[in-house]
C-alpha cells in the first residue's frame, strides 16, 4: 500500500469469526504475511492486506471472503478483529468523508440529463449510491488490469473495454452510476485538465463477483459532432493506456439513473454506441441473478454503424433469448436501409407500450444528444399507435423513477 496516495476509504479484507473453523490455511497461504492469528480468532491485519486475493479459494468454509468498506482512519485494527465474536456491521463510509460534488461534474450531469429536464427521481427500490467518495483533492489511484478492443479491426471507430482495479482501496459503484477520470498534464493554457465522466460498464460486484474493479466503455474521438477532426483528451488517454498503468479517478457520482432492486422489475433500455455501458451494467446484474427467478423482462434497442462496431456484440449474441429481448438498429451495413433506434421502437411499438403501461418497468435511454428527439418522438407515436398518452405519461414516470435519460 502507498499511504501518500491512499484515499479516505478502505476496502477492509475480514474473517467472520462464526464461520472460520481455524484450520491455519488462509495464514499459510498469504504470500505476505497479512494474516495473523491468536487462540481465538484468525485476522487481517489492514496495514498489510493488498486484496491480492490468493487466500479466497483455498479457505474451506469461505470466512476469509468478507469484506467492509470503512473510513481508512477507523479501519478495524488487529486487536480489535482479536476480541469479535461476529463481524460488525457495515460503517456509513459517505457520511465520514461529506464532500461537495465537483462543479465540472454537476455541469457535465445537468447537460447529460436536460432532455427530460433534469434528473429523475431514483426508482425507489435502487440499491443506496456512495457518491464523491474520491475527490478531485483526492483521487483513487485504479490500475489499468485489461484494455481490449470491442470494435473489429477493420471498424471505423476504435471503441475498448477498459478494466479498472481498485486493489485495497474502496470504490463501491451501482449500475448506472459514473465515475470521473483525470488525464494527467495540462491544457494549452497550462490549466490541468477537467475531469471526464464515464458510464460503468460493470455489475457492481465488478467484471468478476469479487474482483474491486469496474469496466468502462470508451470511444476513441478522432472528430466532433460536425465530423472535424479532433484528438479527444481523454478518450485518446484512456485508449492508449497499457496494462499495470495507473488512473487517476474520482467519484463515483449519480443518484438517480440506478436500477430497480425489487423482483419482477422489468427493464427497457435504449442506447447507442458507448451508451451501451450503463445497459451491459444493468444486463449482466440481472444475468448473474438468472437462478435466482426473480422474474421481470429486459428489452434493449441498441444502435450501431453495423454489427461490427457495435460494443459487446458477441457476448450479447450469446444470451438466452427468453433472458432479453435484443433489438439492433444498423445504419451503416450496405445494400440496408439506416435504421435508427427510434425506428425499431416504432416497428415494436405494441410490446413497448405494454412496458411503458406496467408499473413496474423502467426505462433507460443512453447515448448521443442527437437521438432524444427521435427517441421521444418514437415513445409519443407508439403511446398515440396503442391509446396511451406519452405527454401525460412521461411526468408520472420521472416522478416514479420511471425514466433516465443520459445523453452526451
Ligand atoms: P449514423 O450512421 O447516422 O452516424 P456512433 O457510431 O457515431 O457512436 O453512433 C452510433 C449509432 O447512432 C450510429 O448508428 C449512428 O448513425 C446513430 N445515430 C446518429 N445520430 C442519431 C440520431 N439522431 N438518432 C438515433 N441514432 C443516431
């Protein structure tokens, strides 16, 4: 561990104490020594613990897989794991580091969601957010464990997977949420750069349950919206990072555009592009909960040039069809018409109204500005299709949590 970079918050390694049979095999295991034991309890001592993991698998009862996010300053100290007889309870890590949000990322979030006029109530089953745990003041340092190309080789746009260990340090995201990055160097005024807010790509136990890490979905920018050529910051950073490099990154931040936890929730998710991140997020939560029935539907509208340059094409090919119902709009393959979501939204208007009718299904739009207006204009003449009103429909839904929209 580095304390000189080391933010507010740990992720504190624990042995619950009613489950470890004592067997000494975690204590043999951990290649540094941060385990410790005396005739009562087998411990971690938090000044040594990396998060290295190897001590997981080979534990028989699993004890040594638990985990508490604690203000780093009251972390629980050895003698204190010594004399438990359970494990404490969760700490409120939020209320022991109070920050304000960054202007730049209220900004970034006010321009994000003024489409639907600002941002939605959260629905009301969404798990509780940490937000601003890491400040600009004070930044997560992550570790860049994969960055892998989504897009073919021969696409025109370079669009990564990128995989952001968090180690020791607690970094608890929801589905939904952004996190902020912070290129390093400065501006051509000399002023260091504004943080740049990105979509979680990952579930929030991470790529891998366990693992302290979040996925983000980044598109390299050549060119603005007018198509002039450019070299976004960083976008360009984030895609030539290499593996073991590090980040910068604050946060998380975002409070409404968060899934609904309760079972037979449903979920209607439009995107294009990298907007998809937040909707592989949501995906792949209620994939990991498959054995579980919680019931509910999932249906995505997804835009891309051509299936080539959409992000996660094969993996979303490979889900079961009674999973999630999937709907590309390809406006790019030759020899087809352009297809935009909006348009798919028309050609399946029945089964969207029946979403939108149902109490208990929420709607997810994200991806570029351009597709609000078609996006809304797609909903309205679905509803007027299917004897809904979407002008009245639309304030109950944002009221209810019903509706997030995040376009960039
Ligand atoms: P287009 O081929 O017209 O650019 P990108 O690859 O630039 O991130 O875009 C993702 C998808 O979103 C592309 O298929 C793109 O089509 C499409 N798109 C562009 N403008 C809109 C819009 N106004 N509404 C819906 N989709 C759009």
């Amino acid at each position: 561990m580095t304390p000189d970079i080391a933010p507010d918050v740990l992720r504190q390694h624990l042995i619950d104490p009613e489950i470890c049979i004592r067997c000494n095999t975690c204590e043999e295991t951990c290649p540094i020594d941060a385990i410790t034991h005396d005739d009562r309890n087998y411990v971690v001592d938090p000044g040594k613990c990396d998060s290295c993991n190897v001590c997981l698998a080979p534990c028989p009862t699993g004890a040594i897989d638990n985990w508490r996010q604690v203000a780093r300053a009251s972390a629980y100290t050895i003698a204190q794991q010594l004399a438990w007889d359970a494990l404490p309870p969760p700490q409120a890590v939020d209320a022991a580091t109070p920050a304000d949000i960054p202007q730049e990322v209220a900004r970034i979030t006010a321009v994000a969601t003024a489409g639907q006029g600002g941002a939605a109530a959260p629905p009301w089953s969404a798990a509780h957010p940490y937000v601003n745990l890491h400040t600009l003041a004070k930044p997560a340092v992550a570790t860049v464990s994969g960055n892998f190309r989504l897009t073919d080789d021969g696409a025109s746009s370079d669009i990564r997977h990128i995989v952001l260990d968090f180690g020791s340090t607690a970094f608890p995201v929801l589905e939904g949420q952004t996190i902020g990055i912070v290129p390093p160097g400065t501006d051509a005024h000399g002023r260091p750069h504004f943080v740049r807010l990105y979509s979680i790509a990952s579930p929030r136990d991470g790529e891998r349950p366990r693992y302290n890490n979040v996925a983000l979905t980044v598109k390299r920018v050549t060119e603005d919206h007018a198509g002039k050529a450019v070299r976004g910051v960083a976008s360009n950073y984030l895609c030539d990072l290499e593996k073991g490099a590090t980040v910068h990154v604050v946060g998380p931040f975002g409070t409404s555009f968060l899934m609904p936890n309760h079972p037979g929730s449903s979920l209607l998710m439009i995107c294009t592009g990298t907007g998809s991140a937040p909707m592989r997020a949501m995906t792949e939560r209620r994939r990991r909960r498959i054995a579980l029935k919680e019931g509910g539907q999932l249906m995505l509208f997804f835009g891309a040039r051509a299936p080539e340059e959409l992000p996660y094409f094969g993996p979303l090919m490979k889900l079961p069809r009674d999973f999630i119902d999937i709907n590309f709009a390809f406006s790019r393959v030759p020899g087809q018409p352009k297809q935009y979501v909006q348009d798919v939204i028309r050609t399946r208007g029945a089964d969207v109204v029946r979403l939108l009718r149902d109490e208990q299904c929420y709607v997810y739009v994200c991806g570029l500005k351009g597709m609000e207006d078609g996006v809304t204009e797609a909903f309205r003449d679905a509803c007027r299709a299917h004897g809904l009103d979407w002008d009245a429909l639309l304030p109950a839904m944002r009221a209810h949590g019903r509706y997030h929209l995040e376009t960039y």
